[in-house]
C-alpha cells in the first residue's frame, strides 16, 4: 500500500487519485511491487488498441480536473488531464477561444485521455493536430518521476520535445497530469449543409469540395449512419459540410459551396447556422459509436485524393462478407471510418476474422477503433507494425522497463 | 553557465577525441575510400571554414565530409565510430547556438550535396525533400503549384531544411503556421550506428518525428523529409505602424492578441534596428520612431479589410504615429526585405553582433523589453530589438567588436542576463534556434534533474555512446546513461 493512500478513494481494485503526488506515489509502489496500472479517462476510446495485460490496479484520471492557469490574453491554458473536454472548451469558449479536439464524446473524454489516443479530428487540415497545440506538460513516469517539458510559450526549442511523444503512446510511457496548450481565437459563425448526393454525383462532389478556395472546416461524405448524423440519404449517400468565419466569409463560403456543389449536380442543400456544429459533433460521435456486440468499426488512413476509392473497396469487401457496411470518409483529410454489422453478433463473430483479414489485405494499416464484440481482441487491430517499432520498443523498455503502465496495450505487444 | 570567451579556435584532438595520429591516417584514408577525394577535406585550412557557425565560440574538426546519399550519410556514421570520432552535422551554419560546431573534435558531416526536391505530391500538398535544400529554394520550387512551405526564418535564404528540422525553426509566419514541426510529415534517418530509420506522423506508435524534430543532432541524422505545403493566400496585405517608444508598440501587440486577432506575422522593430535597416535598404520605414510593427494579413480579401480595421483601431489607441498600408506587392516585398535583413544591417553600428533568442508570454512583452533595455545598459552594451512580437520571441542583438575580449565579455553576460530576464517572466530560454552549446547549461534553470533525466531516458535510446553531436542541449557533466540499452 503506497503512503498516502488515505488521499485517494477506491472502487474496488481501482484508484481514483486527485493529485499528482499521489499518482506518483501509486506508480513508483506499483513499479516496485510489479503491480501492472491500467489507466482509463472517460474511458470513450476504449475500443481503440487492445486491453492492458491483466491489470491489477486501474488508476482512474478523473479526479485530475481543473484549470490550473488561464492567459487568455497570452492565447495559453494549462489544464489538469483528467478535466473532460467539455469543461475545457466552455472555459474557452467564453473567452472567445477553442481547441480542436474534435474528438467523440466531449462531455466524458478527457483531455489525457484524447491526447493519450492521438486522437485525430475533422478540422486538422485547417488547423493541425491537437499535437501542435501542446505546448507544456507534466507527466509522471512508470517509476513515479515527475516530469515537466515545455511551458507556457508558443514557441520553446529547449531540449526534446516531450509533450509530443507522450501524444498518441496510449500512456505506456507515463501518466500525463497537465496539459499546457495555445489556444485559438474562436471563429464567430458556423454554418452547417446537408445535401442528399443523387446517382453519379459523389465523385464529382467530392473534387469540387476539395478545390474549394475557402476550405471548409470539415467535410465527410456519409454513407448509413442514419439515426446518429443527420441529413437525407442520396442515392450515393449525403455529404455534410462545416463552414465556420466571419460573416463576410460565410457569405462568400456559401455562394462558393452552392454553385460548386451545382456543378457537381447535387440539386438540393439544406443550410443550417442554428446547431451546426452540435450537428457536427455528431459527425465525430458516430467515429467511435458502436451497437453493442454487433459492430465492429475500423479507421483507415488513405490521402485525401485516395479516399473515395478507398471507401468504396471497403464496402465492396463488407458486401463479400455480407456484412453491412457504414462509412463517413472525410472528404479535407482522406480517413475513413468504417462499420461493419450484422443483426446478430455471433453471426458478426464467425465471420469478422476472415473480414479482417481481407480489410488488411487491402489496407495493412487499417486499426480497429470501436466494438464490443467478444471476437475484437482477436483481430489486427493495430494494423501492422509502423517502420520504427523497433525504436519505439526500445523507447517503452528505456521508460518503463517493468512494463508497469497498461502492458500490451500498444502497438506490436508495448 | 559558459563563458566561452575565448576565440581562439578548440584543437580537432582536444580531450575526448579517441583519434590520434595514425587513427586519423586511416579515417581519412577510409572516408576517401568511400566517399572519394573531393568529398572529404582534412586539410587545416578547409577544416577551419567549419570551425563555427554564428555563435561566438567554435571548434576545429578532424574531417568534414560532404556526403551525397543517405548510403554515404550511412557509411560515414559506421568508419567514424570506428575511430571513435563524434559526428556534427552540419546545413548552412546559420545557428546562433554553436549547434553545428564540433566540441570535441569529429567528423562533420556537411549536407550542401543533398540539396534536391525528391518528389512533389501536389495533390496532397506535401514535398519529399534532401536535408542540403535551401529553406527558400522549396517554396521557389513549388510557387507554380499555388504553394509555398510555410516555416520561413529569417536566414532561410542560406539556412537548410536539414538544419531548419534540427532547431524546430520558426520564423515571422510561424505566428499563424506554426514552427517547423508543425510542418514535417515523415523522416529518413541514419542512426548512431549507421542504419537507417523511417519515421511518419501517420504511422501508428510513438510520434518519433516530432522527437526528432528540433533535436539537434543529438538523435538521428535526418537524410530526407516529407514536408507539408500551404496554398498560397488569396490576398496578403502588409501594414506598418509607427509608435513613439517600444512599451506602447509593445502594449499594442497584446492587445491585438488578447483581442482575438491573429495576424500571419506581428514583427515589431526598435528605434535602433529601424534607422539601420533604413540606411541600409531604404525600405522605407519611419526613422524617426521609437519601435514600428510590421504587421502581415494573408487570407480571404473578405476578411482583409475587417482586419485592417481592427488592427488600425488597437494601434491608435496605443499612440500610433503612423499606419502605412502597402500598396503593391514589390512595396510589401520591400518591407519584408528591411525585416528580414535586419540583423545585417546592424553591420553598420558595430562590425560584429550576437543575437539572444528567447520567448516570454506576449503579455509580458513590455516588462521584458525593459530588463532587456537595462541588462544592456548595466554592462555597456548597445542593444537593438528587432524581433517575432506576436509570439513573444525576442531577438536582442547586442553589438560588439569581437576583437575586444571586454566588449566580449560585456555580450555573454548580458545574454546570459537576457535568458534570466526571460526565465523569471515565465518564459524559455530558446524559442527557436535550441540550446546547442551556448546555453546548455542554461538547461538546469528551466527543467529539474527529473525533467532532464526524462529527455536523457529518450537520448538513451537513440545514442547511447553519445556519438551524435556529444556537449550539446544536456549541461555539462550529464552523463552517459546508468543503464546502457542493448
């Protein structure tokens, strides 16, 4: 039992610490003690990787909340990990700011949890990743150090950059408590279109998108997900579009938007400003939403002009297993999410090996991010092995060579 | 802390250096071997060109070689730790740091021969590039396309990707566009033993990229690079405002920050840098004022003129003199041009110069303007700012003459004073040119041993023998690592 125990409450075998002393103290005593930590935030992207390895403490972030500086003037926040990115996001927003996060579920994810997952939004290819954003952090490693990079500034070449490599390491390398990030002036307006794509338009529509002289802020094309995003289907499925400005620019934005979704012979646009980026948000909800044991949802990363292709290789290889098949291709970035279903989750259970088989097959880097059919642990969910994961594993056994925090969690076994 | 005072230039086989004598016979009889004759140059007075980069201090080398592929990138990495010989690489030697100048001894390791664009993907707007390629020589090469690569210091006409990756460079743009990492899609590298890596920020795992980038060449030689491009802007408009002292220019920057406004570049120029620039390019700034912004839009001609608006208003009510709006477009390059030849023109005041680099939160410009204004005057230094205002980067440049050691001396320590100054006011001590050698051991006044130890853990990894740019970044007296990896 770690000294200061009495600080933190359990839930059986989970610990939920509220401060950063104490995570240290419960890691150093679970490395000494070869106890395996599992952590979990607002646990929204547990589908994504596998399970850690027979954890015997699950150290929950959530006691972790709050802002522990505000510069608005400086464009700079520092906030604890466990602080849902909602909470976040009304702070700033109140100041006219964002982050964009972009990730499912903002009321429960976290932000450790969100950068833990390298989560990847819509709005990157207008604004970077959330990565790029992250400007300081605190992070306590497997043996219970304390560790601080980075700071307040925008800019700072001060030794490694090790707020970035703690992005997307599915914390195997340490525990984030603080994240230090600038912030964005919040664009004033948001427009939101839907519009059903008739027979032989997708194609076109989808160029014309991506040529758009003021990008939108985030675009998809969406086939199925007809209860969770919102928009009439097509005979080629709907596109939705995110327009985010000033008013000038909205207004030009959308003549631009009609006449080159006119070209594409997309006939009808509805145009939203009430809700659009709450219909937006949904979008992104839809990445990771699964039914129950039912589904299972992959996340593929062509370019931006691979992506329609790609999408439709996907459904054809769902449709060789008959399985059925949603997919929302984001048009700016080129990823593309795709769930498979059955009515049955056995029958998606005798059948999803093979599926997958075939998905990485076609598209090796394919990573499963959703799902909670007993048959997921099973699959390749990482995709397969980047390049350097000899270095990365070289890197897991420099920061925790006892394989204290989430074991096998990550990629090729780290 | 350092002084190195002295110029006298550190001997190629100072302690450290395992290459004695016959060694350095057979390095340079192997690198010839490998690489042939006109790519490996020993003789002293070659050896000498290499000695510094724009830091005060420098150190000779054993050998420089010019390599001309990642396989001869590879092969001089294997004969030089064969010889027991450090590697520094080396891109255009503009680093205010001592980044690229060998310490102990070594082999540099040269990129000017691997200076091509390798590939260029319009479609998704990204270019594979060689390290040796001249920052400004890309956006030339892909200006056709309606693109350009956003991160654009000020020496990129001489300074090199390879060394731009290094240092994680900034520049004016960086404002809105980020610096260079946010720029650096995937990397070929050469690791300490010769082998080569790939690193890409799609790949799942680790994001060893952002690692690498602004890493010194304490990690990896990076022997090419997937870079992204940026559309360029519809329209761009270039603003300059005149202010009677440097506080209200300051005051003014702040606000246009905390108002939500953020501009591609906000550069903001002294009375001292202003009336050299103005000898030297006639670019037509107001001499008589006590700091001018040099204020840059780039987006939708929409949003332009709002912009104008808003950015005149801060500035009057900040005590404005002046507000001039660049007509044309020679007329905004010629602006530019001031900016950007502003630390040469300086050339004027004193025959030398030595630029800090430091960051402070943007609301603490002011105060931080003074500290420097008065750590400069405590030793008798003459001091011009000229500078990333709206990053809060700061760029004193202090003039001396380097054949004076007191003069010399007098600019360390107001340096040293200056990252103090940036350090109390909750800033760092490099906000884009790294620590190199001069303020390694700045190093312990911003991180703990804890949070150095973290970076020393990432360092084990990818030098264990400390063979890549050794007596860099870590202060002096880190030591190899307690455990050494396999």
């Amino acid at each position: 039992m770690p000294r200061g125990r009495a600080a933190v409450s359990i839930v059986q075998e989970r610990i939920r610490p509220t401060s950063t002393d104490s995570v240290s103290e419960i890691l150093a005593d679970s490395d000494r003690s070869g106890r395996k930590v599992s952590i979990v935030g607002g646990n929204t992207l547990a589908g994504m990787g596998f399970p850690a390895e027979g954890p015997d403490t699950t150290l929950e972030t959530t006691g972790l909340t709050g802002v522990v500086a505000n510069e608005p003037a400086d464009l700079a926040i520092a906030v604890r990990a466990g602080t849902p990115l909602q909470s976040l996001s009304t702070v700033l927003a109140a100041q006219g700011q964002f982050l964009p996060f972009d990730a499912p579920q903002p009321h429960s994810a976290t932000i450790g949890g969100t950068l833990a997952a390298g989560w990847l939004g819509p709005r990157r290819h207008l604004y970077g990743r959330i990565r790029d954003y992250l400007i300081g952090s605190a992070i306590v490693l497997a043996d219970g150090t304390i560790a601080r990079a980075g700071g307040m500034v925008p800019k700072n070449v001060a030794g490694y950059d090790m707020s970035r490599l703690y992005v997307g390491s599915f914390g195997t390398l340490g525990i984030l408590v603080q994240a230090n990030f600038k912030t964005v002036p919040r664009p004033p307006h948001a427009r939101l279109f839907l519009a059903p794509l008739p027979e032989n338009t997708r194609s076109r529509a989808m160029a014309q998108l991506r040529a758009l002289a003021i990008p939108p802020a985030g675009a998809f094309w969406v086939d199925g997900f007809h209860k969770a995003i919102d928009g009439a289907a097509g005979d080629e499925g709907r596109i939705v579009v995110l327009l985010e400005g000033s008013n000038a620019l909205l207004e030009r934005a959308t003549r631009d938007l009609r006449s080159a979704l006119g070209r594409a012979g997309v006939p009808e646009t509805t145009v939203t400003d009430a809700g659009a980026r709450e219909s937006f948000e949904r979008v992104v909800d839809a990445y990771v939403a699964c039914l129950g044991e039912r589904s299972i949802t992959y996340r593929v990363y062509p370019f931006a002009d691979a992506s329609e292709e790609c999408t439709l290789r996907l459904h054809e290889v769902a449709q060789r297993f008959k399985l059925h098949a949603e997919t929302i291709a984001d048009v700016m970035n080129g990823d593309v999410v795709l769930r498979v279903s059955d009515r049955d989750a056995r029958a998606l259970a005798a059948r999803i090996e093979t599926f997958d088989d075939a998905v990485h097959e076609f598209e090796p880097r394919a990573q499963v991010v959703a799902g909670k059919n007993p048959q997921r642990d099973y699959l390749r969910v990482w995709g397969e092995a980047p390049a350097a994961i000899e270095q990365m594993r070289a890197l897991k056994a420099r920061f925790d060579p006892n394989r204290t925090l989430n074991p096998g969690r990550f990629v090729g076994g780290i | 802390m350092q002084p190195h005072l002295v110029f006298n230039v550190k001997g190629g086989h100072a302690a450290g250096s395992a290459c004695h004598g016959e060694l350095s016979i057979v390095l340079r009889e192997r690198l010839i071997e490998a690489l042939g004759t006109d790519a490996v140059k020993t003789a002293a007075e070659d050896l000498a060109v290499y000695a510094f980069d724009a830091y005060t201090d420098g150190g000779t080398p054993s050998a420089v070689v010019l390599p001309a592929s990642t396989r001869e990138v590879s092969a001089i990495v294997k004969i030089a730790r064969d010889c027991g010989e450090p590697i520094v690489a080396r891109g255009a030697g503009t680093g205010l740091c001592g980044g690229a100048v060998p310490t102990v001894g070594g082999v540099i390791l040269s990129f000017t021969r691997m200076n091509r664009v390798l590939q260029l993907d319009e479609a998704n707007r990204r270019a594979r590039v060689q390290p040796g390629l001249i920052n400004l020589d890309l956006s030339r090469h892909v200006a056709s396309s309606g693109l350009f690569y956003a991160p654009d210091p000020s020496s990129q006409q001489i300074s090199t990707i390879g060394g731009n990756i290094a240092t994680n460079a900034g520049g004016p743009h960086c404002l809105s566009y980020g610096t260079t990492v946010n720029h650096v899609l995937a990397l070929e590298v050469v690791d300490h033993r010769g082998e080569v890596f790939t690193t890409n920020i799609d790949d799942v795992g680790y994001d060893l990229t952002a690692a690498l980038v602004g890493s010194e060449g304490t990690l990896g030689l990076v022997t090419s690079a997937w870079l992204r491009l940026v559309t360029l802007p519809q329209a761009v408009r270039v603003w300059i405002a005149a202010f009677g002292d440097v506080d209200s220019a300051s005051e003014a920057v702040s606000a246009i920050i905390a108002a939500g406004i953020v501009p591609t570049a906000l550069e903001m120029m002294d009375a001292v840098i202003t009336q050299a620039v103005e000898a030297a390019f006639h670019a037509g700034y107001p001499t008589d004022a006590g700091a001018i912004l040099l204020v840059e839009y780039a987006g939708l001609e929409e949003d332009a003129d709002a912009a104008e608006a808003a950015i005149h208003a801060i500035a009057l009510e900040h005590g404005a003199r002046s507000w001039r709006s660049a007509r044309s477009k020679l007329e905004r390059e010629t602006l530019w041009a001031g900016r950007k030849g502003a630390a040469g023109a300086t050339g004027r005041i004193a025959p030398n110069y030595y630029t800090q680099d430091v960051c402070v939160p943007r609301s603490k410009l002011p105060q931080a303007l003074r500290l420097v204004e008065s750590a400069a005057a405590e030793n008798g230094v003459t001091v011009g700012n000229v500078f990333h205002a709206g990053d809060g980067n700061l760029h004193p440049l202090l003039m001396y003459d380097k054949r004076d050691r007191k003069q010399v001396a007098a600019v360390v320590e107001t340096g040293n004073a200056i990252l103090n100054c940036a350090i109390d006011l909750g800033g760092t001590i490099s906000g884009e040119h790294g620590i190199g050698w001069e303020k390694r051991d700045a190093m312990t006044r911003v991180y703990s041993t804890a949070d150095l130890a973290a970076m020393g853990r990432v360092r084990d990894v990818f030098d264990p023998a400390r063979v890549l740019n050794p007596e860099k970044i870590f202060p002096t007296g880190s030591r190899c690592p307690e455990v050494a990896p396999p």
